[in-house]
C-alpha cells in the first residue's frame, strides 16, 4: 500500500469507524483500486433516517437490497421487501458459490459465506402467498379520499358515508360496500341522508364511484377486505434470533400503479398508527425496501404527496426506516430525498443530454470529496459498485466512498415452483391470512333494508290496491242495493188499484153495467 492508498485508508477507517453495532457493506476503493478492510460500514442506530438505493438497469440495485436485507435479519432486524422483478424469492436458499464471489471477498478483506434466511412470501393480488389485506374502514374519509384523489366536495361526501355506516352499524369492508352506500345514498336512502346529514349531488356520488371503479379495475377487490393483515406481523423474530424477511410478489403489479401506491400509504399510515413511539433504541423495528419507488409517486397527487412527506418525517420515530429503490434519484421527490439517510448510487448512463443532466443532479445529492470527480465516476462504475454516504452515530454525513459491494450469501436467483410452494406451505400466516371471509357488511345488510323498503313499498302499494277495491265492490253493492229497492217499489200496487184492478172487480162491473143497460 503506497502513502496515497494508506491516507485514503486512515480517512475511511476514520470516517465509517463506528462504537455500536453495524452493517458492512464492502470496501472503498480508489481509483480501480479496491483498498482491503477499508471497510464501508453503515450503525445500526442510524437505519431508521431511511435511505435511497439508485442506479441504471442491470448496476446491482436488486442485488445491494439483498445484501442490505440479508445483514439486517443476521441482526434480528425483521424486513419488508417489495418484489416487483421477480428475484428475490433466492434469499431462502443458500448461495452456490462462485470464484468471482471468492475473489471479490479477498479484494474486500473478508471471507464470502453462504447462507439462507427465513423468509414469508407475501402477496396483494392472485399470486400465490400469504395476503395482505386491508378493510375500508381502516382507510378513514381523508386517507380514502386522497388516494381517490378526490375535490372537497367529494371528500366532505365520503365523510358523511363513513358517519352515516358509523351511526348505522354498517361495517364497511370491501369495495362493494362502499360501492353499495354510494348508490343507497343516492337512491333509496336519499331522503334519509338528506334529512340527517345534509344533500347529497349525484353528480358527485357517480364521480366518486368512476375513483373506485378504477382501482377495483387495478385489483383492488382482492386487496379490500378480510381479514386485514396485522402489521405487527411484519416484525417476527425465528427461533434463531434472525429477523424474518417478508417478501411482497409483486410481479403483476407494474401496471396497476394505482393499486401499488393505495397500498403502500395505507401500509404506511396503518404502520405509522400501529407501532409504539421507539425513541432512541439504538436499533429499527423494521425496514421497509420500496422497490421501483416512482409507481408510488408518478401518479400521485398534491395531497397524496404531501401524506407521504409527513409520513416519511414520523415514522422514522417509531423505529421503521424506509428504503426507496429506483433507476434515478429525481424520481423521489425533493422534499423526501432530503429525509433519505442511507444513499447508495450505482452507475448512471449518459446516452443522452437529458442523462446527462440528471447525472449532474445526482452527483449534487452526495458529499464532494477529494479523492473523486462525482460526476464522472458515476458513469464509470462497474455492476457491484456503487457511491455510498451514510450517516454515522452523530448523525452527519460519512465520507463519500466509491466501494466494492460485498456478494449477497443467499442464493441470487428465483426459487424453483416446488421451492416455493414448501416456503407458502410452511407458514403459519398462510393459514391465518388465508380464509376467505365474507361477514355480513355494508353491502348485505344495505341489501336487506333495502328490501324491507321494498317490501314496505309494496305492503303499502297492495294495501292501497285492496282498499280501492273494497271501496269499488262497495258501490256496486249499494248501486245494486239501490236497483233492488227501486224496482221494488216500481211493482208495489196501492191496495185500491189492486182491488180496482183484480178480475173479481172487473167481472162485477161488467155485471152491473149490463143490467143498467137491459
């Protein structure tokens, strides 16, 4: 080692020289130079100031969490990962081994060790795994109607929906609950609502039904529902004090960006409502890795934005670190990259002016050094390298070091169908998430009022019906009645016209009157 080499040695050492627990991640290297046992290390105490993994396709992203999240459950840190690629399921078997790997641990000054880790498989959509659901009522008026994206009007409306189920006992669980009091609202129960709550526009009601449409089109119907997945969970130790990493399947889910960023506020709000104040523990409850983190942001609204803004701020309290995996920093909002910790920056290409300039503004994200031209080595850097600046014990910014990322134990590779399959059948949150419960909600007991009306409705139609009738028969009878009695009188003779009348009388008249006449 020249003077140069050994100065640059001192300087990390000094820099990323920590008194508490750690996570090492590799060596800094120099130049193309890695220097041995200048090791990049990263306080355990600091993993909940959350943190930025970036950098073009193919760098080492996936690869990084996985070693991130490997040290962490070697540490009895439970993890949460989003596996939007793919591969990541491998970290439930050991790694094959290989002699780049060999030889990369002797650059880095440290034998490479295989090993698996305890994993949960997890899913929101019809993939196989464990499910993580989530009811609407856990949502709430404002969380629901800022993902909706909804105006003031529209949310004061869901508002209303909520306290009038509330006030009703009308648990709202699923999309066809909610779906269910839109419409009751609008038709049956409108002189209801009216009368107790105010009126209610349809246009408004029917622009709040075309939001929900468009996530139940996402697959929000398998996400909404029961029975809601405990985030307490997510925060299991094994039998062998290793944290348990909770891999969520997302492969189906680039699409549907909307489903993605509905759960991720509602994980973090549930999370954040959820988990205890932790103060200065010296140690994270869980770390949460967010892959292809611009799903939850490129379609997130103001309002949305600014709930994930806070949330990034407090949560951080409770001892959850949130770790956001994307291809460039820009794709972070400012306002959130400037809460990110733990910044690991793959290489960058420059292809076009446009690349060019973000490099430019990625380099700006990192302390400058003296030993690097930023901008220029971020095009540089091979797969497995990557700037890393972290925060040390006090808090401030470690040196800015270009490093040699260490190999991930576990296996970096799919798990094959049958591997799968032993891992889902294994768990025991598989047979408690599992069940398809469909409880009487909103939408049935709605139903069965609704048929009450109905049922009143036509109790009262028939009952109107009847007595029209009973009043129809009635005046034929008293016509009849009346007929009767006229024609009575009609044939009723005076005594004296009968006796007038009658053949005896006649006879004797003719009988006087032909003696007068004789």
């Amino acid at each position: 080692m020249n003077q140069k080499q050994q100065e640059f040695f001192d300087y990390i050492n000094e820099g990323y020289k920590t008194k508490g627990e750690f996570l090492t991640l590799g060596a800094a290297m120099l130049g193309e130079e890695t220097i041995t046992d200048a090791l990049v290390k990263v306080p355990l105490k600091t993993l909940n100031r959350h943190g930025l993994i970036a950098g073009a396709t193919g760098t080492g992203k996936t690869k990084t969490l996985q070693v991130l999240a490997e040290n962490l459950s070697e540490n009895g840190i439970p993890v949460l990962l989003m596996d939007i690629k793919g591969d990541l399921s491998g970290l439930a078997e050991p790694s094959p081994g290989h002699p780049k790997i060999d030889e990369r641990h002797t650059k880095i000054g440290f034998p490479f060790e295989a090993k698996k880790f305890p994993i949960e498989v997890l899913t929101i959509s019809e993939q196989d795994g464990t499910r993580m659901r989530a009811t609407i009522s856990e949502f709430g008026p404002v969380l629901l109607s800022r993902i909706l994206d909804l105006t003031e009007t529209q949310s004061g409306i869901v508002a209303i929906i909520f306290k009038y189920c509330d006030d009703n006992k009308l648990p709202l669980l699923d999309i066809k609950d909610f779906k269910k009091v839109l419409q009751f609202v609008t038709n049956e129960g409108k002189d209801e609502i009216t009368a107790e709550y105010g009126r209610i526009s349809s246009s408004s009601t029917g622009a709040i039904l075309r939001k929900i449409v468009e996530i139940e089109q996402q697959g929000g119907d398998l996400f909404f529902g029961e029975k809601s997945f405990e985030v307490e969970d997510l925060t299991r130790i094994d039998e062998n004090g290793r944290g348990i990493i909770s891999v969520l399947r997302l492969t189906d889910i680039q699409d549907k960006p909307k489903l993605f960023s509905t759960f991720m506020l509602q994980l973090l709000a549930e999370v954040y409502e959820t988990f205890p104040e932790q103060g200065d523990s010296g140690r994270p409850e869980l770390i949460i890795f967010i892959d292809e983190a611009h799903l939850v942001f490129e379609q997130a609204s103001k309002a949305l934005l600014s709930q994930i803004e806070s949330i990034v701020k407090l949560i951080r309290s409770k001892g959850i670190g949130l770790y956001f995996v994307t291809q460039n920093p820009k794709d972070v909002p400012e306002d959130i990259l400037a809460q990110l910790g733990l910044k690991v920056q793959h290489a960058l290409r420059a292809f076009t002016a446009k690349d060019r300039k973000a490099i430019k503004l990625a380099a700006e994200n990192y302390p400058t050094s003296d030993y690097y031209d930023t901008k220029e080595v971020l095009t540089q850097l091979g797969i497995g390298e990557a700037f890393i600046s972290v925060l040390n014990e006090k808090g401030i910014p470690t040196p800015l070091a270009r490093t040699m990322l260490r190999a991930p134990m576990s296996r970096m590779d799919v798990l094959t169908d049958k591997e799968l399959s032993n891992v889902i059948s294994n768990s025991r949150l598989y047979y408690k998430y599992n069940k398809d419960l469909d409880r009487d909600s909103a939408y049935e007991l709605l139903n069965e009022k609704i048929n009450a009306i109905n049922e009143a409705e036509q109790k009262a139609i028939a009952d109107e019906e009847a007595q029209k009738e009973k009043e129809r028969l009635a005046k034929e009878e008293a016509k009849r009645r009346n007929s009767r009695t006229y024609t009575r009188r009609s044939t009723r003779q005076d005594p004296l016209v009968k006796v007038l009348t009658s053949a005896t009388f006649i006879r004797a008249v003719f009988g006087i009157l032909k003696k007068v006449i004789k």
